[in-house]
C-alpha cells in the first residue's frame, strides 16, 4: 500500500477497519517547541533575500546588474527555499510521533490498599538532607505514587502535624501527586507531631473502602466476601497498609492505642523514621513561611526533635509491620515496597490502551522527498542564447560574389 493510500486509511477509516479522526495522537508532543525552528527558517530567508537586494542596490550600474543577474532564477530559488521549510517541519512532525488506531482493553490488575500518612511539622525543613526533609520526601512519594498507579493499587493520603488532612483512597495517582504539592510544612497549623491523629484518619480511610467493597468495617483483608444478597459473589479483599513517614516523637494523641485497633482490623503499619534519634534543632518560621531562626524553651535553649524510634518499632510489632530508618545517605521508600511486595493484593480492573499504529513515516518520508528535490533545484538558469561573434566590433563581412 502507497503512503498516501496509508494516510487515507488512517484518517477515514472505521472503527472496524482502522482509525478515526479522534483517535488521532501525537506519542512526543514535547517537541512541538521545535516548530520555531520553521519560522526561525523563515525569517532566515527573508533576511538573506533583503541583504541581497542591498548588495545589488550599491553596485549601481544597470548594465553590470542585467549581466550578474540574467543567470539567476527568483522563481526557482523561492521554490528550493519552500521545499526546505516543508521538509524541516514534516521532519519535526515525524520527531511528534504520530500514532493512530489502537484498542481499549479491559485487562485485571492486583493491587493493595495503602495510605501514606506523611509527617508535614516544620522539623521536616531540616536540611540534613538535600535540598530539605520535606522536598526530598516529596520526590520520593511522586516515584512511589508512579510505581503504585502501574501496580494498581489504591492509595490514599493524611497529611499531619498538629493536626491531619486527609484524601481518600483512589486509583488516580495525579490527583493525589497534586494534593501533596499544596502542602507545606511552613503552613501547617497548629505545630507539633499528632502520629495517633494521623494513624487515626488512616484507619478511618481503609475502613470506608471496605464498606465500600466489602459489605462492612470489620471484614479481615485477604479473605473473600460475600455481597449482601448476591450468594455466591466473591469479592477480594486486598491487604491493608499504613506507611508511616515521621521525623519525630508523637506529641498529640496516643498512637500505640491505635495500633491495637489496627491490629484488630487487619491492618500494617510500616513506620518510616527519618532523621536521627540523637535529635535536630526545630526551626521557627514567621506568618509568611520564612525562617527566624531556631525555637526555643522558656530557658533560652534550642527546642530540639529527636526520632522516637522506639514508638515506631512498637507500631510495627503490634500490627505485623516492620518499621525502617532512612537518612541522608539512604533515603527513600524502595525498601518499603520491598517489604510489601509479598502481601496479598485483591484483582480489579483497569481500561488500559495496548497498541496504537506508529505513523512517523507520513511525514518522514514526505520529508525526504522534500529536501531532495530542494537539492536537485538549483537557482540558476540558462543565460540566453548569443551570437558566437558577438563580440567583434565592425560590420559583419558580406560574402564575394561569384562572377
């Protein structure tokens, strides 16, 4: 099949036999910044073809013009010059990655229930790691995020430190990357580390999920359910975890109470410390989220955050956890999925695209064909035809007669 028969088919076809106009994408919009090079080119042209006329405007003698110019073609130097900027932009085009087609399969994935709840207090300004605590967790659960939404688990978030916020479990993964974006722990109001309100508001997540999908609070994850009044219905429930990501000591709420709870349910708790248990100065920071220097106590001494590891440790123990230290040389939440990787995951499905049909060579092809036929055009023409003795002076010899 021709290319332009293939290009047909692409846009005018069927759902049945090929692609529809709406179907139609580009794999690597981002190099639609490389279109300035066409106009850059553009711009090139017209400033060589106005340098041109001024270097032919000084020379000044119409006789010497006519002879300098009777070999060149206009014409034909415009129409190289158009070649070669249609070329450069079916190349980018081609770059774009034009894909067609494809079909929407509805394929199962196994996924668990999770809910980041994420120490946002101002001691996660610390700068012990670079450039502090909270950017560098930040990029951290972006990753995690990417590698729990290709899993296809169910993430929720609580963000905390005197108090806690949360968002509830979902499969979007952007939308939660969004909602951790907004939080700051410059802004995060009242000070403090609220650990048992935070472990509070996650269990309250995971537990709504289950009255959502399972029939009630109390059902154990792992085991099958039955729907009320479908017998005979299996639904999976997936293994329940709490990551726990914390660089202090609980000051509000009582966390190991609610360990028991969890533990009751079913649910893990994977603590994360982060920082040192030998402990860092607590910044202070004004109305505006800018740094006044260090706190401290009523003697004039630096407040100080101390990891309470032990608290952590117990967490994990009474829920069947394991709890993890990171710091500035090893920080990250690649052990954790490690450690979750085993734990039982319940099937759902997800709409996922499988192919689509690559169409790069509609433009790359075009464009080879353009850039050698700007190759093959010159911009000189043939000068017209004169008599081989036109250059000597005199009369033209007559021919003798014959008498």
């Amino acid at each position: 099949m021709s290319v332009i028969a293939q290009i047909f088919v692409a846009l005018w076809a069927d759902d049945e036999t090929g692609a529809n106009l709406a179907e139609l994408v580009f794999a690597k919009f981002g190099y639609a910044w490389l279109g300035l090079l066409v106009l850059l080119a553009i711009a090139a042209y017209l400033w060589a073809a106005r340098q041109r006329a001024r270097a032919v405007e000084r020379l000044g003698n119409p006789a010497l013009l006519a002879r300098l110019l009777a070999t060149v073609d206009p014409g034909k130097r415009l129409i190289r010059a158009l070649l070669a900027v249609l070329a450069l932009a079916a190349t980018i085009l081609g770059m774009m990655r034009l894909q067609y087609g494809g079909k929407a399969k509805v394929t199962p994935t196994r996924g668990l229930d999770i809910v980041l709840a994420v120490d946002y207090s101002k001691s996660m300004l610390a700068q012990d790691v670079y450039p502090s605590r909270s950017e560098r967790l930040e990029a951290e659960l972006t990753r995690f995020l990417d590698e729990s939404g290709r899993r296809g688990d169910r993430v929720g978030v609580v963000v905390f430190a005197g108090e806690a916020r949360a968002f509830p479990l979902t499969s979007d993964m952007g939308v939660l990357s969004l909602f951790l974006s907004h939080a700051d722990p410059r802004y995060e109001n009242p000070g403090g580390t609220a650990i048992g309100k935070a472990l509070d508001k996650s269990i309250e997540l995971l537990v709504a999920v289950r009255r959502d999908g399972a029939g009630g609070p109390d059902d154990a994850p792992g085991e099958p359910e039955l729907l009320p009044g479908d017998e005979g219905e299996v639904i999976e429930q997936a293994d329940q975890i709490i990551i726990l990501l914390t660089d202090g000591e609980d000051t509000i709420g009582r966390p190991l109470e609610l360990a028991q709870r969890a533990a009751q349910l079913g649910i893990r708790i994977y603590p994360v410390g982060i920082g040192s248990t030998s402990g860092e100065p607590v910044l202070r920071y004004d109305e505006n989220g800018e740094s006044t220097g260090y706190a401290t106590d009523a003697d004039g001494k630096p407040q100080m955050t101390r990891l309470d590891a032990e608290t952590l440790e117990a967490l994990a123990k009474a829920t069947k956890g394991e709890y993890v230290h990171v710091d500035a040389e090893r920080f990250g939440l690649d052990e954790v999925r490690g450690l979750v990787e085993g734990l039982a995951a319940a099937q759902r499905e997800h709409s996922i695209e499988i192919h689509r049909e690559e169409g790069f060579l509609f433009f790359l092809i075009p464009a080879v064909l353009l850039l050698s036929g700007a190759l093959a055009i010159g911009d000189r023409r043939r000068p017209p035809a004169q008599r081989r003795d036109a250059h000597v002076k005199g009369p033209r010899p007559q021919p003798e007669v014959q008498s």
